[in-house]
C-alpha cells in the first residue's frame, strides 16, 4: 500500500488540467441531458476530493465502526435540497471509485433497484475487479447470468443442501478436534478461515488434500485484497498480486476442470444418467457445471474449462470471504453477550441431546430447529454484515425521487442505509435476535443476502455452514476475549482488529 500512495502523490502534480476539462466535459453533458429531461436535476450531492472523491470518508468511517455515519450523515445535509415530501432526502450523489454515485438510502430505494434488475438496471462492478479477473471479459450477458444461476440454483437449494449436513457436521467436528481442543487459546479469525475456505473446497470442488487447499487459499487471500487497492500494475503493489494470483488460481482450477472431465467422461461410458447424478464422487459444484456445460452432447472446448474456472474462482472467494467473516462476529458477539449465549447453548444442547445416538451426525431437521440461533446469526448479519452492498448501472436514463439518473450513471445500494436505521428497527445499537420473531422486519429493509434477481444464490449454503459451526462450538466451549475492547472494523473488510484471540473453556460433563 506504501508503494500504490508513493505512485499516487508523484502523479498529483500532473493532473490538475486534465481533471478541470474532464469535469467541465462532464457538467456540459449533464446541461445537455438535463435540458432534455425538461430541467429535472441530478439528486444534491458532492463529488469530494480530485480522484479520491470521497471515498477516504467512506473508509475513515468504517474503520471507526460506523458506516453508517457515511450515509446518515448525507442524508441530513442534503435534506434541504430533496424534492420528496419526507424531511431527509431518499437519495444523494457522492464520488466513489472515481464514479459519480447515486445513493439509494431507503428501503424503498432498495426495492427499487432489486425489483428493476435488467429493466432499468444492471450490475455493475469497479474496473479493478475485471482486471483482475483478465480472461472472464466484461460482465455476463443478461442471458449467460441466467444460465449461471439456472445451474446454481438447484445446488445451492435446500432440498440439494441439506444432504451435505451430516458432511459439514464431521468436517466441523474433525476441525475442532483438531485445532480447538486441548488448547487453552486460540485465534478465531485465522482458524474460521482455514476451516471455511476447506469447506468451500471439500463442497465445492470435492477437493481435501490439505497441500491442494493450502496452495489455492494464498493466493485467493490475494485477490481479495486487489478488489479495494489502488489499480497500480506495478511489482510489488497489492494490485499487481491480486493479477498475478487470480492467473494462477484460474491455471490450478482448469487443471482440477480438465481432470474432472476426463474422470466423469470415464465414468459416464459405464454408468447410467442415475448413477452419475447419486454418485458422491460428482455431487460437487465443479460436476455440476461440467455437466451442465454439455449437457446437450455437444464437445466441451477449451474456452468452456476456463468459463468454469473463472466461475468457480469468483464462488470460492464469495462462500470464503462472507461466511468466516460472519463466523467472527459471531464468536465476538457471544463473548459479549452472556444471556444470549446460554439462550443459544440451550437450544443446541437439546437438539445434541435430543433422541441422538452416540456418534450420530446433525441432519436437515436438526438444522430446522435451531430458529433462536439463526435469529442471533440474523441479527449479527444486521449489525455487522460482511457485504456492505453493491453497485448497479443505469441502462437509460430514468427519474427517481423526482430526480434524473442518466443513463451510465452508477448506483449504490447499501446495508447501512436501513439496518442501524431506527425508522425500521429501533434501538438499532441494541442486539435483539427477537427482531426476527414472527413476520421479521419490513419488507427491503434488512439485505445482507441483497435481494431480486441477483439475491445472493448461497445464503442457503452459507446458513447452513453457519449453524452447523455454531451447533459444534457452543456444546464444546464458552469463550472469552483476551483483549476485551476488540472489536470488529471495516477496513474496508469487516474483519477483528488483532485477529480475534480467546481463551477456551470447555464444557463440564454436567452440561
């Protein structure tokens, strides 16, 4: 990072004339396309800092734990200058990743932008992400989006999932053998990662050969970082490892994709269409899409093997990233809350008690009745979601709130314009899984899977993932902190400021 803010203040001097005509080009084609729109304006905003925008207030105030202040903040200065009827304004524009932003901050804007995927809409990602991922192209056609989630879709369902319970069950219970137990403290962020991207891998690619995970993690971890650096190709800079590691990770997985293909072309000479689909060896992710992908005879070419791995490249980053993330926040909150724990630790030890043999491994209708603990992971997701929200792209020009969004302008929808809102859950600062008794909250206002069209397809996955750890770790162990006043900060990743550590205490046999 050093060497991206070296580069970035020895290019200052050079852009001041370039940045005064592209900004003046820019107002004359805003004038343009608001006369034609008949005078409507662009929603009140500002655009910040030359280059930087305003994305170091963005971060300052996730780093300080309230990403919602970005926001909120907004809205009130704004307010005056709102068309709507309400008394604080529904939509702002900032300047973010050198865009000009539209930010949607209701649940209204939230329906709105979900409700008109591909009609007014469509996604939209930072140049970052598709350098790095060179060889994917640009986004996914309308219709290649489909088909990727037609084949997701039915893995990623409960009725697919939940034959893979008692799997997670003895993974989880091998992990904690093997890394909790016996250890007086450990550190919950490096060991949720291990034991998640292992998962991801075992579910995924039926891949357990430990040198194999380890090979593909590093690099991952690399990608990830790239996604918020500076967009500098220079050796050395966190950008340039972030290319460097996603070829390599695409090169490791069109080895595992070819392999895979020329064991399941073997396999399928000698068995029927049942035997494939019940076989254990082709019930992963990767199978899947291979099956899918010549489902209609036709020859796989090579283009298709790095169609799969890029595919399989971006899930595996996503089912990481997100769930050890939550798995954190949900070690740290338990630790702080002692009345919610032994709420939690009740419901799992009577689902561990309750008419199970000695040995026997969690199932689906286990995993239905631990509704107390998924409030508790639903309200964490609240107060602490690993995927702050993502962007869209206006497809034409349209009016909302009274104001003009021009086509190519981007939009923003985040989780911090309604989850710490008091407006839908009041107390916002307070944990209360009871929030999500009955009816839940209102419509739009709680989003950490997104929603519409492009609602997040492993939420299924990432719940079950969720529980299963959860259901292990909390009929084992009580926790506490070692540092008491660790918290979890964005920077801009959610992630436990000195890695999480805690003292374990097992459970007595009185339990």
């Amino acid at each position: 990072m050093e060497m991206e803010m070296l580069i970035l203040f020895l290019l200052l001097p050079f852009v001041p004339l370039y940045l005064f005509r592209l900004l003046n080009s820019n107002a004359r084609k805003s004038i343009t396309e608001v006369d034609h729109h008949h005078q409507l304006q662009l929603p009140p905003g500002s655009s910040g800092w030359p280059i930087i925008g305003e994305g170091l207030a963005f971060l300052m105030t996730a780093k300080r734990g309230v990403p919602e202040k970005f926001i909120g903040d907004r809205r009130i200065k704004f307010s005056s200058s709102s068309h709507s009827k309400s008394s604080i304004c529904k939509v702002f524009t900032t300047s973010l990743l050198r865009e000009s932003v539209a930010v949607l901050c209701t649940a209204a804007g939230n329906k709105f932008l979900f409700s008109n995927e591909n009609k007014l809409v469509h996604s939209w990602w930072p140049e970052n992400i598709y350098t790095i991922f060179a060889g994917s192209d640009r986004p996914e056609s309308h219709e290649e989006s489909i088909r990727l989630r037609k084949v997701l879709s039915p893995f990623f369902s409960p009725n697919c999932l939940q034959k893979y319970v008692g799997i997670m069950d003895a993974f989880t219970k091998r992990h904690l053998d093997v890394f909790w137990s016996d250890k007086k403290q450990v550190k919950v962020l490096a060991l949720t990662k291990m034991h998640t991207f292992a998962l991801v891998c075992k579910i995924f690619l039926n891949v357990e050969d430990p040198s194999v995970i380890a090979k593909l993690e590093e690099p991952i971890q690399h990608i990830a970082a790239g996604f918020i650096a500076l967009p500098i190709n220079l050796p050395g800079t966190a950008f340039n490892r972030a290319i460097k590691a996603s070829m390599q990770v695409r090169k490791d997985l069109e080895e595992m994709v070819q392999q895979r293909r020329i064991d399941l072309d073997r396999f399928r000479q000698t068995a029927t269409a049942s035997d494939v689909n019940e076989n254990s060896n082709y019930q992963d992710l990767m199978s899947k899409l291979l099956m899918d992908t010549y489902s209609d005879g036709r020859q796989m070419k090579e283009t298709d093997i790095a169609d799969i791995a890029n595919k399989l490249n971006g899930l595996l980053i996503a089912a990481y990233d997100n769930v050890f993330i939550t798995l954190c926040s949900i070690v740290m909150y338990l630790s702080e809350l002692s009345t919610v724990y032994d709420a939690v630790l009740k419901e799992q030890m009577e689902i561990a008690s309750s008419s199970k043999a000695e040995g026997e491994l969690l199932n689906w209708g286990d995993i239905q009745k631990m509704k107390y603990t998924w409030n508790v992971v639903c309200e964490v997701l609240r107060l602490e979601p690993p995927n702050p929200g993502t962007f869209r792209e206006a497809m034409s020009d349209f009016v909302y709130e009274g104001y003009l969004i021009p086509k190519g302008m981007k939009l923003y929808w985040s989780v911090f314009s309604t989850h710490k809102d008091p407006e839908y859950f009041p107390d916002p600062k307070k944990f209360d899984p009871s929030r999500f008794d009955g009816g839940g909250p209102a419509p739009y206002s709680y989003v950490p899977f997104g929603g519409g069209p492009r609602m997040c397809p492993g939420r299924e996955y990432a719940r079950l993932t969720i529980l299963v750890f959860m259901h292990n770790l909390i009929t084992r162990f009580r926790w506490e902190k070692v540092f008491p006043d660790e918290k979890m900060v964005m920077t801009p990743f959610l992630l436990p400021t000195k890695g999480l550590p805690v003292r374990l205490y097992p459970h007595t046999s009185s339990l």
